[in-house]
C-alpha cells in the first residue's frame, strides 16, 4: 500500500493514507480489503479513489460493506444493463421493514460509489457516466412515485379521468440533464408533473379531484427524494419549469399545458422542452402529450423568427458571467458547458422543425446530426465534442470530491491537485492550460453563434417606410416602371392579410421591405424581379420566421431576387413552399447539384432517422428533398453550370432516388400488414419500369412520371404474415401505396403525377402486371407505337433480378424482325394523328413549336424510334440505351445513319429541348420564332424524315392507336 500512495501528487499523500487507515478500522472483519486481494492494479484504483473523494473516503469508512459487495459482484469492473438499477431498487424495497426515505438513500451511496469510482478509474467513459446517473434518478423517481400512490389511494382512491372515465396517472416529465440523460454526479433534477384529465378520485369516503390528488402525490415524491436526512439525500428536485414558474399549480393537465404552452409559453420555455422526457404514466398517454407539445417546441419550417430571443439568451448569458464573476465555473462561464449546450440547442429550436434528426434530447448525437446535415462544419462539430467532453469530465471530479454541486474550480491545493489526477493531467498548471484551450474554443464558436450581421455601409432607403417610398425614390434606385411597382406595394399594404397581421410581422416586414427592395434594384430588371418576390413576401406574412431568415442573411437575399428574376418558376416554386428559402443560405450546395450516388446519402441521412411506418414525415421529408435538389438544378442551370444534358440527368437521378425511397416505404408497410409475398429467390420480386421522359433520361422540372409496375412471384402464392394474402393482390396493394406516396398533395406540395397509360392495355388494363403476363402482352398483344414506347423504357427501381428480366424482355421484342415498309406506314400515320392531337392550331407561319412543328423534336424521337425497330434485329447495340442521343450516337456508329447527319440531329435535338427548357423556367408556350439556328436544324430533321419516309403512305389507325394519339408517348 505505501508504494501505491507514493505514487499519487505529494499533495494526496496524507489524505489518502488516512482514509486507508479509517477504512481498515471501520472494516474490522477485513471483508472489504479481502475482495480486493493482492491484485495491485484494483488497489491502485481504491487508492485514487480515496485520495481524489474525501466523500467516497467518508461513505467507506462508515459503510464498508459497500466496497466488499461491488467488488465481490464485479460492478466496479463492468458496465450494467438499463435495467439493473431497478431491479436492484426493487429488491431492496421489497425486503420486510423496508423504508422508502433510508432505502432511496442508502440505495444512491451505493450507486453513486460505483459510478465515481468508475468514472474517476476511467473505466467508463462520459456518456456512461451521465447515462449511469440519469438510470439511478429514473430508478428512484419511478419506485417512490409507485409508493406514494399506494399510499394516497389506499387514502381517497384511484384517480379516475371525467371524460374518459379511465384511471389516471401522473406523468413525471423529466427536463434538462436528466431529459436527455445526461445528468451529473451531484445534479439537482427537473421535473414538470402533467396529468391526462380532470375528474376526482373514486373513494368511497374521502373523494379528492384529480387536480388536489396529483398536487399531494407530486408534493410527496418531492419530499421522498429532496430532504437531507441522516442518511443524506436522494436528489435535489427543481420545479422551477413548469407552467407559470413557482408560483404556478404543482400538476397540470394536458389541455392546461396545451392553453399555456400555446397562448403564453416563451422561447426559453421552448428551450427547456426540447429535452423533455416521460418516466412514468402510461406509454400512450406519455405519447400524446409529447405530440401535444412538439409543435410549440419545433416549428414545421426553418424557424428564423426565434433568433431575436436566441441573441438575447446568449446576451443575458454574457451579461451574467460578468456580473457574478463566473470566470472560474466550468459549466457557466466563459466557453463553459451551458455555452456548448447554447449551441447546439439552437440550432435545433431554429431547425428541429424541418430536420427531425435534430428532435432529439441528447447533446452529442445533435451535435453529430448537425455535421451531418450541413449545418456545422465536421471541425467545429469535432472541437465542441471534445470540448464538452472535457468539461463534462472536470465537472464530474469537481463534484465528486465532496458530492456536492458546484461546477467551481477549486481553490484548495488537495481539491486541485485531485482534479488534475483525475484528468489525466501533470498537475494543476497542466490542467488549466488543457483546460483553456478547450474553454477559448468553445467561446470562438458560441461568439460565431447567431452573431447580428456584420454592419453594412448605409443604404439609400435606411429608416424610410416601404409605404413611403414613392416615385422619385424608386427612379433613382433604377426602377423603370415605378408606378406600376407602387401599385404593387400598395396591394401588399392593403391586403387582407396584412392588416390582420400582428405587430411583430409588421415590424419584420418594414424591417425586410426596403432591403428587398434594394436588392432587387442590383439586377437588371427590378420591376420584374420584385413583382415576382411579391407574391412570396404575402405567402409568408403570417409566418414571418422567413422575413427574418432573408433580412439575417444578405446574401440569401440577393440569390433569391437573382433566382427571381431569370425564373418565374423558381419564384413560383419558392412562393408555393418557402421552406425552400433555407436552401439559398448556402450557395456551395445551391449551385451544386449532387450526382446519383451523393442524392441517395444526401436522402439517406434525411429519412433513416425516421421510422419507415411514419408515412407522413417519410412524404414530408421526401417532398422537401424533391423540391430542394430541382431548385438546385435550376439555380445551377441559371448560372450556366449544368448543360442541357446535364440538367435531365440530375432530374433524372432525383427521380430515380425518390421512387427507389417510396418504394422502400410502401413495400415495408405493406410487408408490416401481410408479410412478404411467396417467390424463390431473394429480393422483393417488384419492379417499377419507366418510359417517356423519365426512361430517356430526359426529365423536365414538372414533368410527370410514366411508369409501369411489375411483378414476379409465385402466381398463386400468398404472403406469409399473419394477414396472408394473394400474392397478386399484395402488388397491386403495393403499386397502389406507392402511387398514394407519389401523388397525395401535402403542405410541401406532391412528389410528381403518375401516369400508367403506357401499362399493358392502357387504363383498363391491370394497375400491376405479372412479368409472365407483361412479356405476353408485348409478344403478342402490342401496338406498334407500344413497341415504340418500349424503345425509352427501362427498370429504375425495385428487385435486380426483375429488372435483369425486363432487359431481356425489351431486348428481345425490339430485336423482333418486322416488316420496314408496313413499320414505316405505322410510325407516319401515328405522327400525322400525333401532330393533330397535339400542334396548336392557330400557330403564326413564322412559329416553330419545339415539340410538334414538322422538323422538331417529336420527329426526332420517332426516327430513333423506327431506326431501333426496324435495325435492331441485325443491330442489336441499338437496344441498349434508352435515350436518343446515345441511339442516334450509335446509329451513327454503325452506319444506318450518315454520321453527318447523326451529328446534325443530336445538335438539333439539344438546341430544341435546351430552348424547351429555358422556355420552361420562362413558363411559355414551346414556341419560338422560326429563324436563324432554328430554321438549320429544323431543316435537318425534316431532310433526314424525307430521307426515311419518302414515299411512304400512312397506315390505318385502328381504335387503340388513335386513343394513344392523344397521348404523348414520348
């Protein structure tokens, strides 16, 4: 023993030998020491136990019956299971003559012993700790609410709810540290005590309101844990959170907590709910109280509207390290713990109600969730963890030494010198400086925290009143049709929806008018740009968080009014959902659209979060991924980054991502209801196949999705869950959801319009085709323009083996031979019938419509489509892609067309749908002057259809095919 005392700071010398020395006395039998035997490594831990705690010293020297019983179970040296804190409570409690006031306690000092002793040995790490800690106050809560209800019954009966008439129970809402356990060696708990209704207790002699009866059983947990007896305390109990603070009733009932919450609750009040948790009451009930309370915590849209009181949050938190001289606390002062909590629960009041990764309670899997998101970079994410960690490891050996709560750096030498032991630390000095480096960069980060925006030089319309401003004011900022711009801010003044506005949206939007209407005077055409923001700016009056977020960020501001003016459809787009403006704070992602595989862990750390039987945050989630990558795509086709090509690739590739995603979700809730379908092999047996646009890899910002779903399993198998059903009837089921997915409208708008025509016998065919039944359609039962569809049509998401399949199949049939002529005829009368259906009629002789017009792109896609049906057969490559340029590329490759003329007509294609698009995000017609360029290339495309078709008279159109006329196959 003297050698292990040696080995400790001179400092602990003394004590530590001391404390050995009261310990050996009070273990007159030797039971403790002899757990420990000669095993030199878990003496050297008592030791550093004894001198690090003068109160673990003290609790052994009057117990030591504690050591011999952690030592001899093994609990120093191993971690415990969730729920071996009560089990042990409740054996305990159980034993004849129990006292719950002497069992609580005594039951803590055993507890706490083993986890200091295995925090300050460094055999557990921060999170077990906390976790530790958390599990003994829940532990303790649970059984001492259990007996005081026993108890309270047996006086004035069960409380039974009035509406309901169901018995009640008391739900113990645990706030703070203990909220997100996280709790520390010697914390005070919060609590808040809620109730389901009201309603009176039904004994038969003394009835009791549920209100007086919850207010006694709350009082008597309080007093079962906090009072310091002989035997010390439980845990000190902090009700200051509930509703109307101290002076406030002790329990309230969830439509109480709801009227308050919802007329007066604060943000500070948000702040403290974002780690509450129920311990006890009953799940269902726990449950609904928690949705009762999420959306006052969390907003449904990026919630800039809190920064305000954020800013003064962290001011008074300045404010007071100042005034009470806390530079020596490590968890509130300077870059102290608070700060790094600040941060983080910042960021999820202004987030959590549009990233769910962030509604969480604990701090550290928020802290991860925001690198992951974006919203911090990973270093700063890294440098907060390890500073907390350390902080939370200093707070813990400064209480720890006395169990006392304080998280004050201590200033007597034995105190500091055990600290630094217990840090791992050379000494004191060490310490401090470690300490210091971790305390300046937490500080670093919180400063950079919601800072207010840097000043700005002053502007022409700084402290005038957007209703103000008149003519002259706009002129000189470079309007050029102002009265028809003030007519415009007069509607917005005198709109319904302003004057019912309260005072704080009327602030916010004074405030944002003049910086908007500066920023649009920075580009070209400011009328333009702000009548288009106009209708934005009235979506978002009554919830004016967005105002802030645009007037806290310049920048923004300006992408936003850029992004305006070049498109009315982005500031459609942006008017229809402006929790997309939360895109425009980062211009790296804006105008970076993701490949395929970046989308798919992009959507990936937004919905694995979230249960796959959630459907409703699955859409949302879905629709907010949607809209915000095509926004991307615009932005970037703005600036000139994406071509053309480029542009239908990465809509292509959010599409593909989404349906792989839907499918996910229909095929688990559908699984969870019946079980999975009969088939040999692995895999889901589904497949879904697209055609048109989406299946040329040609997909346009509001293009629909033409798909065809289709199965392959046992014919007349059934699924194996306890709900068994036909296998047939499970896809169709299957395709049904996924199309509810797809479809259904929700405030971020639908995913995309399905259209199934192209299914094997169009509207009144089967919704889901077996593969067997598919494949005999198409050998047997197709049209030729069917045929002609099948030439863009390809496997995007579902069961590989099925897609391999579905190749084949479409290998195959457009490999068949056929008779060019009668193909020739079938292709021209299905164009002319086309053309009819479809060709404005009223079109100017000097107009071109990109699409229609004789020479533009639908006489493209039908070339291709006759060149893949006539040739393949002696060309099989033709078959492989799926897109027109690749099959033009190959054509020209292999000789069926003149490689001039290839050339000619993939630069005519692109021309015309790169104009189609433009014209798209212009929201105009398809329709362009016929001349110059455009006049080139349509004369290429019609050569090369004279060269192909010359002579060639229009076959018959039968019923069917007529119907398919006035559907764009493409």
């Amino acid at each position: 023993m003297d050698l292990l005392l040696a080995s400790l700071p001179p400092e602990l010398v003394d004590r530590a030998r001391r404390a050995w020395e009261a310990l050996c006395e009070a273990d007159s039998d030797g039971a403790a020491r002899a757990a420990f035997g000669d095993d030199a490594g878990r003496c050297g831990e008592l030791v550093r136990v004894l001198a690090t705690s003068p109160w673990a010293a003290a609790t052994l020297a009057r117990r030591p019956v504690l050591l011999a019983e952690l030592a001899a179970s093994g609990e120093l040296w191993q971690r415990l299971p969730e729920e071996a804190w009560d089990h042990a409570l409740a054996a305990e409690l159980a034993e004849p003559e129990a006292e719950l006031p002497v069992v609580l306690r005594r039951f803590r000092q055993r507890a706490m012993l083993r986890i200091l002793w295995r925090d300050f040995n460094r055999l557990a790490a921060t999170a077990e700790t906390v976790r530790d800690t958390s599990l003994l106050a829940e532990a303790c809560i649970r059984h001492a609410l259990a007996a005081c209800q026993t108890q309270l019954e047996g006086r004035f009966g069960r409380p039974i709810g009035r509406r309901s008439g169901e018995p009640q129970a008391l739900i113990v809402l645990a706030m703070g540290k203990l909220g997100a356990r996280e709790l520390n060696l010697s914390s005070d708990i919060d609590l808040v005590f809620a109730y389901p209704e009201g309603g009176e207790t039904d004994g038969e002699r003394k009835p009791i309101s549920n209100e007086e009866f919850f207010t006694r059983l709350g009082r008597a947990l309080i007093a079962a844990l906090d009072p310091v007896t002989a035997e010390g305390f439980v845990f000190r109990v902090d009700m200051r959170l509930r509703p109307y603070g101290e002076s406030g009733p002790l329990a309230h009932n969830f439509a109480a907590l709801e009227a308050y919450y919802q007329d007066q609750g604060r943000d500070w009040e948000r702040y403290a709910l974002i780690k509450a948790r129920p311990l006890t009451g009953d799940p269902a009930r726990c449950e609904e109280l928690m949705r009762t309370l999420r959306p006052f915590v969390f907003r449904r849209y990026v919630d800039f509207g809190v920064i305000e009181s954020l800013r003064a949050m962290k001011a008074m938190i300045a404010t007071e390290v100042a005034r009470r001289g806390l530079q020596d606390n490590v968890k509130l002062g300077r870059g102290g713990i608070r700060e790094v909590e600040f941060v983080a629960q910042c960021l999820q009041l202004i987030r959590g109600g549009r990233d769910r990764a962030l509604q969480q309670r604990e701090l550290l899997p928020v802290l991860d969730s925001c690198a992951a998101l974006g919203i911090l970079p990973s270093t700063v994410v890294g440098e907060l963890v390890e500073a907390y960690r350390f902080l939370r490891d200093s707070e813990h050996a400064i209480q720890g030494y006395n169990d006392r709560q304080t998280q004050e750096l201590p200033r007597d030498p034995h105190a500091r010198a055990a600290l630094a032991l217990v840090m791992g630390c050379a000494g004191w000095d060490d310490y401090r400086q470690q300490l210091q480096t971790q305390r300046d960069r937490v500080a670093h980060h919180f400063d950079e925290l919601i800072a207010p925006p840097a000043d700005a030089p002053a502007a022409p319309l700084a402290g005038v009143a957007f209703g103000a401003v008149d003519a002259v004011t706009l002129a000189g900022l470079g309007y050029r049709e102002q009265e028809a711009t003030l007519g415009l801010l007069a509607e917005l003044q005198d709109g319904s929806r302003l004057r019912g506005l309260q005072s704080e949206g009327r602030e916010r939007l004074e405030h944002f008018m003049p910086l908007l209407l500066e920023a649009c005077a920075e580009v070209e055409a400011p009328d333009l740009a702000l009548r288009r923001i106009l209708p934005l700016v009235r979506a978002v009056l009554r919830r004016s968080a967005y105002l802030v977020l645009l007037t806290e960020n310049p920048p923004a501001l300006a992408e936003l009014v850029a992004l305006c003016e070049a498109s009315p459809w982005v500031a459609e787009l942006l008017a229809a959902h402006p929790v997309l403006l939360d895109e425009l704070l980062d211009r790296s992602s804006l105008y970076r659209a993701p490949d395929r595989s970046r989308l798919r862990e992009e959507l990936a750390q937004q919905v694995d979060r979230l249960p796959l039987d959630d459907l409703e945050a699955q859409m949302d989630a879905l629709r907010y991924f949607k809209a915000a990558h095509v926004l991307r795509v615009a932005a970037s086709e703005r600036l000139g980054r994406l071509p053309l090509m480029k542009v239908s690739d990465k809509l292509t590739f959010i599409a593909e991502v989404v349906l792989e995603q839907v499918l996910r979700v229909a095929w688990a809730s559908l699984v969870t209801r019946y079980g999975t379908p009969a088939r040999s092999g692995e895999g889901s047996g589904f497949a879904i196949c697209a055609y048109g646009k989406l299946g040329g890899i040609e997909l346009g910002y509001a293009s629909d999705l033409d798909l065809v779903f289709l199965w392959d399993a046992e014919p007349r198998g059934l699924t194996d869950g306890e709900r068994s059903i036909d296998n047939s009837v499970f896809y169709t089921r299957l395709g049904q959801k996924i199309i509810h997915i797809l479809e259904t409208r929700t405030a971020l708008g639908q995913l995309y319009e399905v259209d199934l025509r192209l299914r094997p016998s169009g509207a009144s065919g089967l919704l889901v085709s077996s593969l067997a039944a598919f494949a005999g359609y198409q050998r047997e039962d197709a049209w030729t323009w069917e045929h002609q569809a099948l030439v863009r049509a390809r496997p995007v998401a579902g069961d590989p083996q099925v897609a391999e399949a579905v190749d084949v199949l479409r290998c195959a049939i457009l490999a068949r031979p056929r008779d060019r002529a009668a193909l020739a005829g079938e292709v021209v009368a299905m164009r002319n019938r086309m053309r009819e259906h479809l060709l404005p009629r009223k079109l100017a002789e000097a107009s071109f419509h990109l699409k229609q017009s004789p020479g533009g792109i639908v006489d493209i896609e039908f070339m291709v489509q006759y060149a893949v049906l006539a040739w393949s057969h002696d060309e099989p490559e033709l078959t492989r892609w799926s897109d027109n340029i690749r099959i033009l590329e190959t054509l020209g490759r292999e000789g069926r067309f003149p490689e001039a003329v290839a050339a000619d007509l993939i630069a005519a294609y692109i021309a015309f749908r790169s104009a189609s698009h433009r014209l798209a995000l212009q929201q105009a017609d398809g329709v362009v002057p016929l001349d110059g360029d455009v006049r080139q290339h349509r004369d290429a495309v019609l050569a090369q259809w004279q060269t192909l078709f010359a002579g060639i008279e229009p076959a018959g159109l039968d019923k069917k095919t007529e119907a398919g006329a006035g559907h764009d196959i493409r």
